[in-house]
C-alpha cells in the first residue's frame, strides 16, 4: 500500500489513487449495467461471497441491505471519526437499476471542541456497488473486495486494504486503512466471525461480522479551511440481511501500544419467524 506520507505529498497521492479507483469502478459500472440471468445467478448464490463483500442479491422485492462500518480512533490527537455505509433495496418495489433504491452515507466525528453527526442519501440510480456476488465482473484485487463509487465519493476494499474518500455536508474524510489487520480469528481471517457456523446459513435476518479490531490507517479530516491529519486504528465491520434488529445496543473500544487491546460489544432483538430473540456478542483481543 502507498505510504501517504511520502515525498509527492498528501494531498497529490490522494488525488491520484482517487482518479484512478473512479475510473476503473466507472469501468466496471459501465459494463455491467445489465443484472445477470437467473441461471448466473444461481451460481453467484451457490459460490457464497466472503463476509466481508457484497452479497448475491435475492429475488427482486424481497427487502435486502448491505452494510459496512469503519471507525478511526486517533489517540494521540484524540480524535475519533466513524463512516456508516448502506445500500437498500426496498421492499415490494420495481427492480432498482443497480440493485439498490437508496444509499445512506453517514460521517461523524469529534475532536476536542469538536463534534458532528453528517449524512446524506443518494438515490440508487447515482451509486454503484461492486463486489464478491453483487455485480458481474468482480472487482479486482485479492480477496475480499469490493467498490461503492457514487457522487459523494468512493469506498473500496481490496484485501486487508480499504480507501476511503468521501464527502458528506462540506465535511471530506481520506482514509487509507492498510495492513496488517487484527481478525475476528487469524486462522480464517477471511471467513470467521462472531456468528459461528450460524453466518454459513439462511436463518439469521441480519449477518454481523468483525473484518478487523485494529489496522494501522493513515487519515486527513476536512472541514472548509480546517484540516486534521494523522495516524489511528481502524475498527473495521460489516452487517448485511432482510433487516437490522428490532433493538440493538453496540459499543466498541481499543487501547494504543504498547497495551494494544480491543473491545466490542454488540447485541440485539431479532425476529427469526414467529421467534424473537435477544442476542449478544462480545469479542476482546489483548
């Protein structure tokens, strides 16, 4: 991964990398403006995708979101900003033209005398999602992957890799998440996560899963002239299914080297059938 401190400066690597990411996403967007037949995309079903990427899309009205969540945590500057992405397809409504009716963007942060909550919706027709089983031709990369271009920015992931560059109510946030990253388990850091055997089934209405507690992630936050920068730990997770819990309670927390410790917390009431559940996790890594 490029080192957004060298010599060519910040702000010019940025540039570069996001034109060229734009562009190969664009590329893809472009190509596959059609859904793939039914026979496709049986198969795309039958090779389930990582956790961490898109997923095959069900049948059309059925409701269906994906959701991905990253949060930086700048201790030294104490500094602390969250990113929320999610894709929606609404229920009982004609096909959306790239899968998805709306996407949701949301950026929050605080600094020292300092505090937002921003968010914008952008109609699907204006958004793009790429990605494992969700678009035909997959981005590329090593696994997992995926790409969200829309006129707000762009996000995509690429291993243990993520970039980040968007802009939500004159607030614009860079974020190169790199390696290495702490998993949810190191002898399947692809695949493991808090659901267990349980994620590998139909039976939950919401998936929830850990891609990393901690990777070392270099930032800049902008806000009109105003402009911090730094290093931090990126918190990095993914949620997707039929719907989000009914109730739901999340916290999460780490410690800087040399203690390096991290927590999360999450739970929630869910509807499984006629059922309803409460259930909860918590993952500590020392």
């Amino acid at each position: 991964m490029r080192d957004l401190s060298a010599t060519k400066g910040y702000s010019g690597i940025v540039a570069g990398w996001s034109r060229q990411c734009a562009a190969r996403a664009e590329a893809l967007w472009r190509r596959s403006g059609r859904r793939p037949p039914r026979s496709a995309q049986r198969g795309m079903l039958a090779a389930a995708s990582l956790p961490f990427e898109p997923q095959p899309l069900p049948p059309w009205r059925r409701q269906w979101f994906e959701g991905w969540f990253v949060r930086l945590v700048d201790h030294a500057a104490r500094v602390s900003i969250a990113l929320i992405l999610g894709s929606m397809r609404l229920p009982r409504k004609e096909p959306a033209l790239h899968g998805f009716h709306e996407h949701l963007l949301v950026l929050a942060y605080q600094l020292e005398g300092e505090h937002a909550t921003l968010h914008t919706v952008i109609p699907g027709e204006h958004a793009a999602l790429h990605g494992g089983g969700a678009a035909l031709p997959s981005v590329r990369g090593p696994p997992p992957r995926f790409a969200w271009t829309s006129p707000a920015g762009l996000i995509a992931g690429s291993g243990d890799e993520l970039f980040a560059d968007v802009t939500v109510g004159g607030a614009r946030l860079v974020a190169n998440v790199s390696a290495p990253r702490v998993p949810w388990d190191p002898r399947a850091p692809h695949t493991a996560g808090p659901e267990g055997w349980l994620g590998r089934t139909g039976l939950l209405p919401c998936h929830y899963y850990v891609h990393s507690f901690a990777s070392p992630t270099r930032y800049e936050l902008r806000r009109g002239r105003r402009r911090t920068r730094g290093t931090a730990s990126a918190h990095v997770e993914r949620n997707y299914g039929d719907a989000f819990p009914r109730g739901w309670v999340w916290a999460q927390a780490s410690a800087p080297a040399p203690r390096a410790v991290q927590l999360v917390l999450t739970g929630g009431r869910f509807i499984i059938g006629p059922l309803e559940t409460e259930s909860f996790v918590v993952g500590l890594r020392t």
